[in-house]
C-alpha cells in the first residue's frame, strides 16, 4: 500500500522553555527534542524512518557547532526509534538495556511487517537497538547541562525519561501524556510499575514537563496523570467493578479529539480499567 501523503519533520520552538531545548514535531504522530548543551548535543527519540531522522538531523545542522551528536531512545516503539538506521555508525544510540531486546524481539518484528504492509514509507526501516545501554539511570555531563537519564516503566520495560536539573525540565516520553498514558499491558503489574514512575517525576519538582505526544509543557500534567489512575480504584471504583467507566464518563472535554486519537485513548482507558479490576493499581 502506497501512503498517500508523507508525514513531514518541522522544527518547533517550545514557548517558555529554555531555547537550548525544541522539539522536532511531527504533527500527529511524536515529538523527539534537541537538547545543545556546551559538550554535545542530544537528540531524544529518532523518530518514525531513517527518512523523518535524515531530515531532523539537517534541521539541527547548524546547533552542533563541532559538538558531537549523542542520541537518546526513550524507548523502542516504532515511532521513537524506527529512525535509528539514519544515525547508525555516526552517533552513539543510547538505552535502556532492555530496549536492545525489544527491538530484536519477534514483536517488533512483527510490527514492522504491519506497518511495512499498510504503508510504504516503512520500507526503508532497519531496526536498529542501542549502542550503550544501562539499568537504573545514566547521567550525562554536558558542561552547563547534565542530562540524567532514569529507568520509568509501565508505559513500556524499557522506558527512561529525561530530566535536566539545572533547567528542572523533564522530557517525559510516554510515561506521561494528556489525557493518559498507555500502559504496557493491562495487568497490575504494568499499572503499579506507571504509577510509580509518575510519582519519581513528579518527587523531582519539574517546573516544565515535555511529554512526546501532546504539546504540553505543563507540569501538573503529572498530576493529572496520577490522579486518573487514582480515580480507578477511588471515585470510580464501583464502575470499574461493573466494567466501566466509559471514557468519555471520565474524560468529558475529549470532544476535541479527533477520530484515531480519541479510538486510541479509549482503548488505553479500557487497559487502565482491566488493570484497576484486578484491584492493585
């Protein structure tokens, strides 16, 4: 199947954020930032083709300055890291340990093949895993920023976020989003896993939090995540007993969603739901 028009990268200034931080927007579909410090510059997340990070990599040309190039997955969904071939062999490509494995695995395997099939524009995608890999958390020195990189699952395994402490600025990734995020699974597991990753964001007082999905430069997006899922086994306990809420019962102002967007949330609540049935969110 041929995509009838290919998605373009632009670069976005972020109102109110330090200018050494923008991200490169690809409407509808992901955010990955830039973050220039004095030793490096890094880019967080890939994007969705080698053909999208090809195109970021000119938008940024002119921020290196002879610095080199650090790239940073957050985490391997296709559209954070399916951009890698384009920065293989010219920038270290920075994980969590178990990002390698994701990207190797039958699954995304199995991903690719769908995409691949549904659109050509996944063609030319190579699945590339991390060069440098770490467990807990990796702090990054660069000079006037230190970029410390933390373990945050629930969204996926792999999951890390960003956060900049002299700017106290966190890139989020996927384990916050308005109005929720996806979890792993809907199992218990994945659920408490989120909620505690939220709640290590939110203990480092961010005063901006920079999700990949969303726009938002807002920190009590952390709250409002927490509060969501508190809400399962709080206010709307009984529902969720009964096989409810229903989205919209919980989200009323969802109505600017569009079509797909408002299909994927619904089925996020739903996961979030079968997570908080099993009575240990």
């Amino acid at each position: 199947m041929t995509s009838p028009a290919r998605p373009e990268v632009h670069r976005h200034l972020l109102p109110g954020v330090d200018p050494r931080i923008f991200a490169l927007r690809v409407a509808d579909e992901v955010d990955a930032f830039v973050v220039r410090t004095e030793r490096f510059v890094a880019l967080v997340d890939t994007l969705a083709t080698p053909e999208l990070c090809a195109r970021a990599l000119e938008l940024i040309a002119d921020e290196t300055g002879g610095r080199p190039l650090l790239v940073v997955n957050t985490h391997a969904d296709w559209d954070h890291v399916w951009g890698n071939a384009a920065v293989e062999g010219r920038a270290p490509i920075i994980g969590h340990r178990s990002a390698a494995a994701r990207v190797r695995s039958a699954r995304a395997r199995d991903t690719w093949r769908d995409k691949r099939a549904a659109d050509d524009r996944f063609d030319r995608v190579r699945l590339v895993a991390p060069t440098v890999t770490f467990d807990t958390s990796l702090t990054l020195d660069g000079g006037d920023l230190t970029l410390e990189l933390l373990h945050t699952p629930g969204h996926t395994p792999d999951h890390i976020a960003v956060w900049i402490p002299q700017l106290r600025v966190c890139l989020a990734g996927d384990a916050a989003e308005d109005p929720l995020p996806e979890l792993w699974e809907g199992d218990a597991s994945s659920a408490a896993q989120l909620v505690a990753s939220l709640e290590l964001l939110r203990s480092l007082a961010p005063e901006q939090v920079l999700p990949s999905h969303g726009g938002t430069t807002d920190p009590a997006l952390l709250d409002r995540n927490l509060g969501y899922f508190a809400s399962l086994t709080g206010a709307y306990a009984d529902a969720v007993r009964a096989g409810g809420p229903e989205f919209e019962t919980v989200f009323p102002d969802s109505s600017g969603l569009s079509g797909p967007a408002l299909a994927f949330y619904r089925a996020c609540h739903r996961k979030a739901v079968r997570a908080a049935a099993a009575g240990r969110l």
